[in-house]
C-alpha cells in the first residue's frame, strides 16, 4: 500500500518526468552498446506505435517499484525468458529512445513556430490610429529626400483583406460568376491573400536587390494599407455599373493610394535607377490589379466567357440575381443624372 | 516535560472522539454514476446546457454561463442545418452558383478561428474555445433568418419578398453582432473593443450576404 500511494501521485506528475525517464532509461536493462541487429527478433512487439502505450506503462511500473530494484527485476525477467526475452528488451529500449527523442524535437517545433506571442507586437494598435493610417494611405507625402516611416503593423491590413474579399464576394454573386473548378468563396480568399503575400514578397525581394531600407512586414503593411483605395473604388463601381466612373475612380483613388506608397519607397531608396524599378513594378501591379478585379467579375467577361465556352447561354444577357437588380436600378439612374447635371 | 506534570484536565472537557474526518456524502463510487444512469438522462442533461445557451443568445445579458461552461454542439447543430438549408440555390442546374456545403462550413469555422485568433492577439482574457463557442452560438439568429426567408420564397420571388428578405436578414445580422459583442467585447481592454468588433461585424455581414442572395431553383 505505501508504495502504490507514491505511484499514483507519481502517476499524475507523470508528464513533468519525461525528461528523468530519459536519462534513466538507458541505466537500465540491456548493458550492451553494441545491438546485434541480425539477431533481433521481429516479433518482439517493439513496433514504434505501441511505443506509447509501452512508455506509459513502463513509467508505471517504474514509479511502483523502488529506484534501485527496477534495473534488477527487469534483467532478471529477461535471463528468465532466455535470449529471445533479453533482445525483445533491447529492442524495445531502442524503440523508446526513438520515441523519446521524437516526441522532445515535435513539442519543441510546436512551442516556437505555433507560438501566437510572435504575432502580438504587430497588432499593438488603437483604433484611432488605425482611422489615422487609413486616412494617410491616401494622401502622398512631399517630403521625399527623408525617409518616411512606415507603421509596422499587421491589424489594418489583414482587415483590409478581409473587407476585400466580402466586397468580391458581392461582385461575383451580383455578376454571376460561376467558378467550375473551385468555390466563390475560395477564389475570392485566394485572390485577395495571393495578391497581398505575393506582391509583398516580390516587391520585398526587389526591395533587396534595389538597397532599400524597408522590412517584410513594413512592407505588407505598406501594401495592405494601399488596399484601402482599392475596396473604397471596388465597393462603389461593383454596385454602379458605370464604365466611365469606374475609370475615373480608377485614376483618382487608384492612383492616390499608389502615389503615396510610391512616395514612401522612393524616400527609402538610393539612386535613380533603383528607384525607378522599385516605383515602377509597384504601381504597375498595384493599378493593375484594380484592373483585373473589376473586369475578372464583370458581366461582360462573363458573356464572352460563356459564349466560348457554352453554345446554350446567350451573350450580355444574363440577368443578375434579383437582389441588386433594383438597388443598382436605383443606383445607376441617379449616377446617371447626376452625370448628366454636371 | 515536568512542567505539565502536574497540568490536570477538568473532566467536562471532552477528550475522546472519532479520530477519521468524514470524508463527506459522496463516496468514490458516486463519482462514477452517470456511467449508470439511463442514456435518456445523459442526453437531456446536454441538451438542457445547449438550450439554455440558446436562451442566452437570444436574450443577450451579462451573463457568464456562456463562457463559463463552453460547448461546441451548438455551433455545429447551427452550422450544419445553416449549410443545408443554403443547398439547392444554384443558377444553373449543371454549375453550382450556390456556396457548397463544404464552403459554408469552412466560412463559419475559419472565420471564426481568425476572430478568435485576433481578439487573443489584441489582448484578449477570453479563451480559444470559449470565443469559438460565443461565435458559434451567435449564429442562431441568422439560422432564424436563413428559414424565415426560405418560407417566404416558398410564396414567390418578388419585390416585396424581396423586401421582407432584407429586413429580416438585417434585423438578424444585428442581433447576431450586438449579442456576440455583448459577450466577447467585455474580454477586451475598454479603447480596443471597435478593433475587436469590427471583424465580427465582417464575419456575421458575408453569411447575411449568403442568405440574401440565396435563390432556390
């Protein structure tokens, strides 16, 4: 009885004594270094999935008997069953090694990539700062002899693409786009994120071959700022379906939120040449995914698409679902007086 | 010791008695019992916490049996009868214009994730499970909308059941955001919480935006 009360308390601090167990493995059992592999016996139930269940017992037993006689009760069991019991043994150390050694590398590749804590000095922000940088992003600065600083912060971002994908979202849905291969909604995400890691990478990487003085995540921050110009430009033309605005918010609001980060590289750049690849890549791509994002989901598109590819379905005559059709029957008429007043 | 000696004990005083400590009115076995109660039992007992949950949800107080006591039937009898009900809205017959099953569970559990995700990384007290568990329960009213607007398709889809859609589902989409706030937005520092509510916000707006555009065939 005194010595199983020991066990059970053990029992439960069991995890805490991996370490221990590791070290006084290898003290007990099998002297021998050398493993005659040749002579190890296959069926010696050491398979590396019972491994678990073995170690666990094995601490037990461990934990019930007394430190010094677990060593001796083990050998004795194996000279008893004969040499097969002793090499069963040896194979089964081996196996728990393995195990042991598997399990440290696996907790301790979790404790460091699976940290959250990596993450939470990007996202240390106020709301009003963040209204503040929503606001900048769309106004260039003058001052670009200086470098500028740039916010290292990854919460407006990441809620800009957020806000981006629920806005393509309702594009698709109100120009019926139909996806064969694939979800709306995964595309949707999957353009979105793809433009914002991957265009930061290539202009990061860019950004080390031009020597400028900009990091990773200043520059997803950069980027995913610049996003707001194309959800506001994105949010007003997929509900007015008005070619000429679309254009001219295109320019406008396209070409701000462009200026600006345009600005801020060049400010943190050397050299005429540098500078120019950096600005020129950067407003290429970013004008132009504003671009694809409004005629990728465009009825028009979606008519040519259809009558390359279904003979059945009729050109510039689908009809969006019924639930823009009088908000946007609304919408254009007045976008169309008022154009026409001005 | 001869100072106590002569120290003597009065005899009202009593000096005998049971020396264990009762151990209390439950026994080791008691702990055990419910492996032996009728499975009737059991599974009212689960369905009462789920209900009671629902209660809070629609009757969104301060209270804390929400978090306190998390649970994840819920959410998944939600997100699964939410998904079913969003099949069949198809444009074509031989194209699936409509989210899949797949999809609407996805959106719900991944949005829900990366809400959790960004309140604990803002600071939040709350944990990951107990925010998945508020989030999931506060689809309720949207589940409520998404059959409302089904019966209302049944009559016809015109204007007016246009109309009565879009008040419905957004008279849902606020109750849905108001009651989570109510709950996760305690758990933050009191200058953060439109950082914390904003994506809610998001997440329960592009399910309402998948309900409304829900057209059967």
């Amino acid at each position: 009885a005194g010595g199983a009360a020991p066990g059970r308390a053990g029992a439960a601090a069991g995890p805490g004594r991996a370490s221990a167990d590791a070290v006084s493995a290898p003290a007990q059992g099998g002297g021998s270094a050398v493993i005659d592999m040749e002579n190890m016996d296959d069926t010696s139930g050491s398979s590396f999935e019972d491994m678990g269940e073995m170690h666990q017992r094995m601490k037990e037993e461990e934990e019930e008997e007394a430190e010094g006689e677990a060593g001796a009760g083990e050998e004795e069991d194996g000279e008893f069953l004969g040499m097969k019991g002793l090499r069963g043994q040896l194979g089964r150390q081996v196996a728990d090694q393995m195990w042991q050694v598997g399990k440290r590398q696996a907790s301790k590749a979790f404790s460091l990539y699976a940290n959250i804590d990596i993450l939470r000095p990007y996202f240390d922000v106020e709301p009003v700062q963040v209204r503040a940088r929503l606001l900048e992003s769309m106004i260039p600065v003058k001052m670009i002899n200086f470098p500028q600083k740039i916010a290292g912060e990854l919460y407006g971002p990441l809620m800009l693409v957020f806000t981006l994908v629920a806005i393509l979202l309702h594009g698709m849905k109100t120009s019926d786009t139909i996806i064969r291969e694939g979800t709306l909604m995964g595309t949707a995400i999957g353009t979105c994120f793809g433009y914002w890691l991957g265009v930061s990478s290539f202009m990061y990487f860019l950004a080390y071959l031009c020597n400028a003085q900009i990091t990773m995540v200043q520059m997803l921050s950069l980027l995913g700022y610049g996003l707001f110009g194309h959800c506001i430009t994105l949010f007003v033309t997929y509900n007015i379906h008005f070619h000429s605005l679309f254009y001219i918010f295109w320019l406008v609001v396209g070409g701000l939120s462009t200026l600006r980060m345009v600005a801020v590289l060049v400010s943190r750049t050397v050299g005429h040449t540098q500078r120019l690849i950096l600005c020129g890549t950067l407003a290429a791509l970013h004008m132009l995914f504003l671009l694809y994002l409004h005629f990728a989901y465009h009825k028009v598109v979606e008519g040519i698409l259809d009558t390359l590819e279904g003979p059945n379905m009729l050109p510039f005559q689908r009809v969006a679902r019924d639930v823009p059709v009088i908000s946007s029957a609304v919408l254009n008429t007045t976008a169309k007086a008022v154009a026409l007043t001005l | 010791f001869p100072g106590l000696a002569d120290v003597s004990i009065s005899q009202d005083i009593p000096v005998e008695g049971e020396i264990t400590v009762p151990v209390g009115s439950h026994s080791p076995d008691e702990d055990y019992s419910t492996l032996d109660e009728p499975v009737k039992d059991t599974i009212m007992r689960d369905l009462k916490a789920v209900g009671k949950k629902f209660v809070h949800v629609m009757y969104p107080r301060k209270s804390s049996a929400l978090l306190r006591d998390w649970d994840l039937w819920g959410p998944l009898v939600l997100c699964v009868s939410l998904a079913l009900m969003l099949q069949g809205g198809s444009a074509d017959s031989k194209d699936d214009g409509g989210p899949q099953f797949a999809e609407v569970f996805v959106i719900i559990w991944f949005g829900a994730v990366v809400i959790t995700l960004n309140s604990k990384l803002l600071g939040g007290t709350i944990s990951f499970f107990q925010s998945l568990c508020v989030l999931g329960y506060c689809v309720l009213p949207l589940t409520v909308a998404m059959l409302v607007c089904r019966l209302v398709l049944l009559a016809g889809a015109g204007t007016i059941s246009f109309i009565i859609r879009l008040i419905v589902v957004v008279a849902m989409f606020g109750w849905s955001t108001l009651a989570s706030t109510a709950f996760l937005a305690d758990s933050q520092p009191p200058n953060r919480k439109a950082l914390v509510v904003y994506p809610i916000f998001l997440f329960y707006f592009v399910i309402s935006w998948m309900i409304l555009t829900f057209t059967p065939q």
